[in-house]
C-alpha cells in the first residue's frame, strides 16, 4: 500500500527525471539546429616585377571586405549573432594571366606566406604557407592555417593582405594572381 509520503517521493523521482530527460533533449536539439556554412571570396592582387632574388614582401594592400554580407549570401539563416565559429577552410593560388611569359608565374618562388591583419584587431593572422616550388607554375593550395579561430574578425571591414616570400629569380612583369579563400563558419539555428 501506498502512503503519501511514498507517492511524494515517486512524483519527486518522475519530476526530476522527466526534468532531466527535457534538458537532455534540448541539448540535443541545438545539435540538430547547429549548421557548417562553407563561404568563400577571392581577393585579386598582382605580385610587382621580382628585380632581385632574396626574401621581400611582394604584395601588402587593404582590402574592404564584408564578411558578414559573404555569409549571409551563402545562408540567409545565420546571421552574426548565432555564429560560434570560424575557421580558415583552403586557400588556393592562381595566376590570372597564364599567358604570360612562361618564367613569370609562382615558380620564381621558394617559399610564399599569406598574412592579415583587420581594423579592429591587433596583430597578423598566418593564413597560408608555401614551401618549395609548386609543381603548377598557375595554380596551387598552400598549406592553410586552420587552427586559428577567426570568429572575432567577422566585425572588421578593413583586412590588410600581405604576401612576402623567398624569390628565387627575376620576372619580366608584374603577375595577376587571385586568392580563393574558402572560410567555415559554424552557428547554430535560433
């Protein structure tokens, strides 16, 4: 026989547990709801006729970029405030102008990096490395800094763009290269 102060207990006991499995659901809820955008956006810079060999910085330009449009662009759900993550995905090198003189392209390199910095935080952000020269004299993905989380840059609007490395020999003109920057942003659905 049932005595109230064993049904209290019992109804406690379901209480709690039925609490229990509710935050449980909820939080596998926000699992469901939690969404990867990959975004990307190029950015066009030429690399100055090489006149002596030797390390130098080849490019360094502010660029107006609006990360939070880019975003919106690749998912209208997501806006600023349910993003948790960003992440540097792949970047990839091209020449524009492979017509050029065939000594004019990334093979007048040994090594090329790819730095940032933005207007509101301090400090440059490594976003790609080369080492060696690349086996396509026009097109090539360095290895790419996907550690660095870059969530706190989305409210920048001015990115400076470095890219310095090792020339190896000299170029007859300026080379048009394009930087495909492939971004994962990670958010979950409200």
């Amino acid at each position: 026989m049932m005595t109230p102060i064993n049904n209290f207990k019992k109804s406690l006991i379901l209480t709690f547990a039925a609490l229990f499995c509710s935050q449980l659901s909820c939080q596998k809820l926000k699992e469901l709801v939690s969404i990867e955008v990959p975004v990307s956006f190029d950015i066009d810079f030429q690399l100055p006729v090489v006149q002596d060999t030797g390390y130098a910085t080849f490019y360094s330009q502010p660029e107006a970029i609006n990360l939070q449009e880019a975003i919106a662009a690749s998912d209208t759900r997501l806006d600023i405030n349910q993003i948790s993550s960003v992440r540097l995905k792949a970047c990839t090198l091209s020449v524009c102008d492979q017509d050029q003189d065939k000594n004019d392209n990334f093979q007048s390199f040994s090594s090329l990096k790819i730095e940032f910095s933005t207007d509101t935080q301090p400090g440059w952000v490594d976003l790609a490395t080369i080492e060696g020269i690349p086996p396509n004299p026009f097109l090539f993905s360095p290895v790419v800094n996907t550690e660095t989380e870059l969530k706190n840059y989305l409210n920048s609007r001015i990115y400076t763009y470095v890219v310095s490395g090792r020339a190896i020999k000299t170029t007859k003109r300026d080379i048009s290269c394009k930087a495909r920057i492939e971004i994962m942003v990670q958010g979950i659905l409200k």
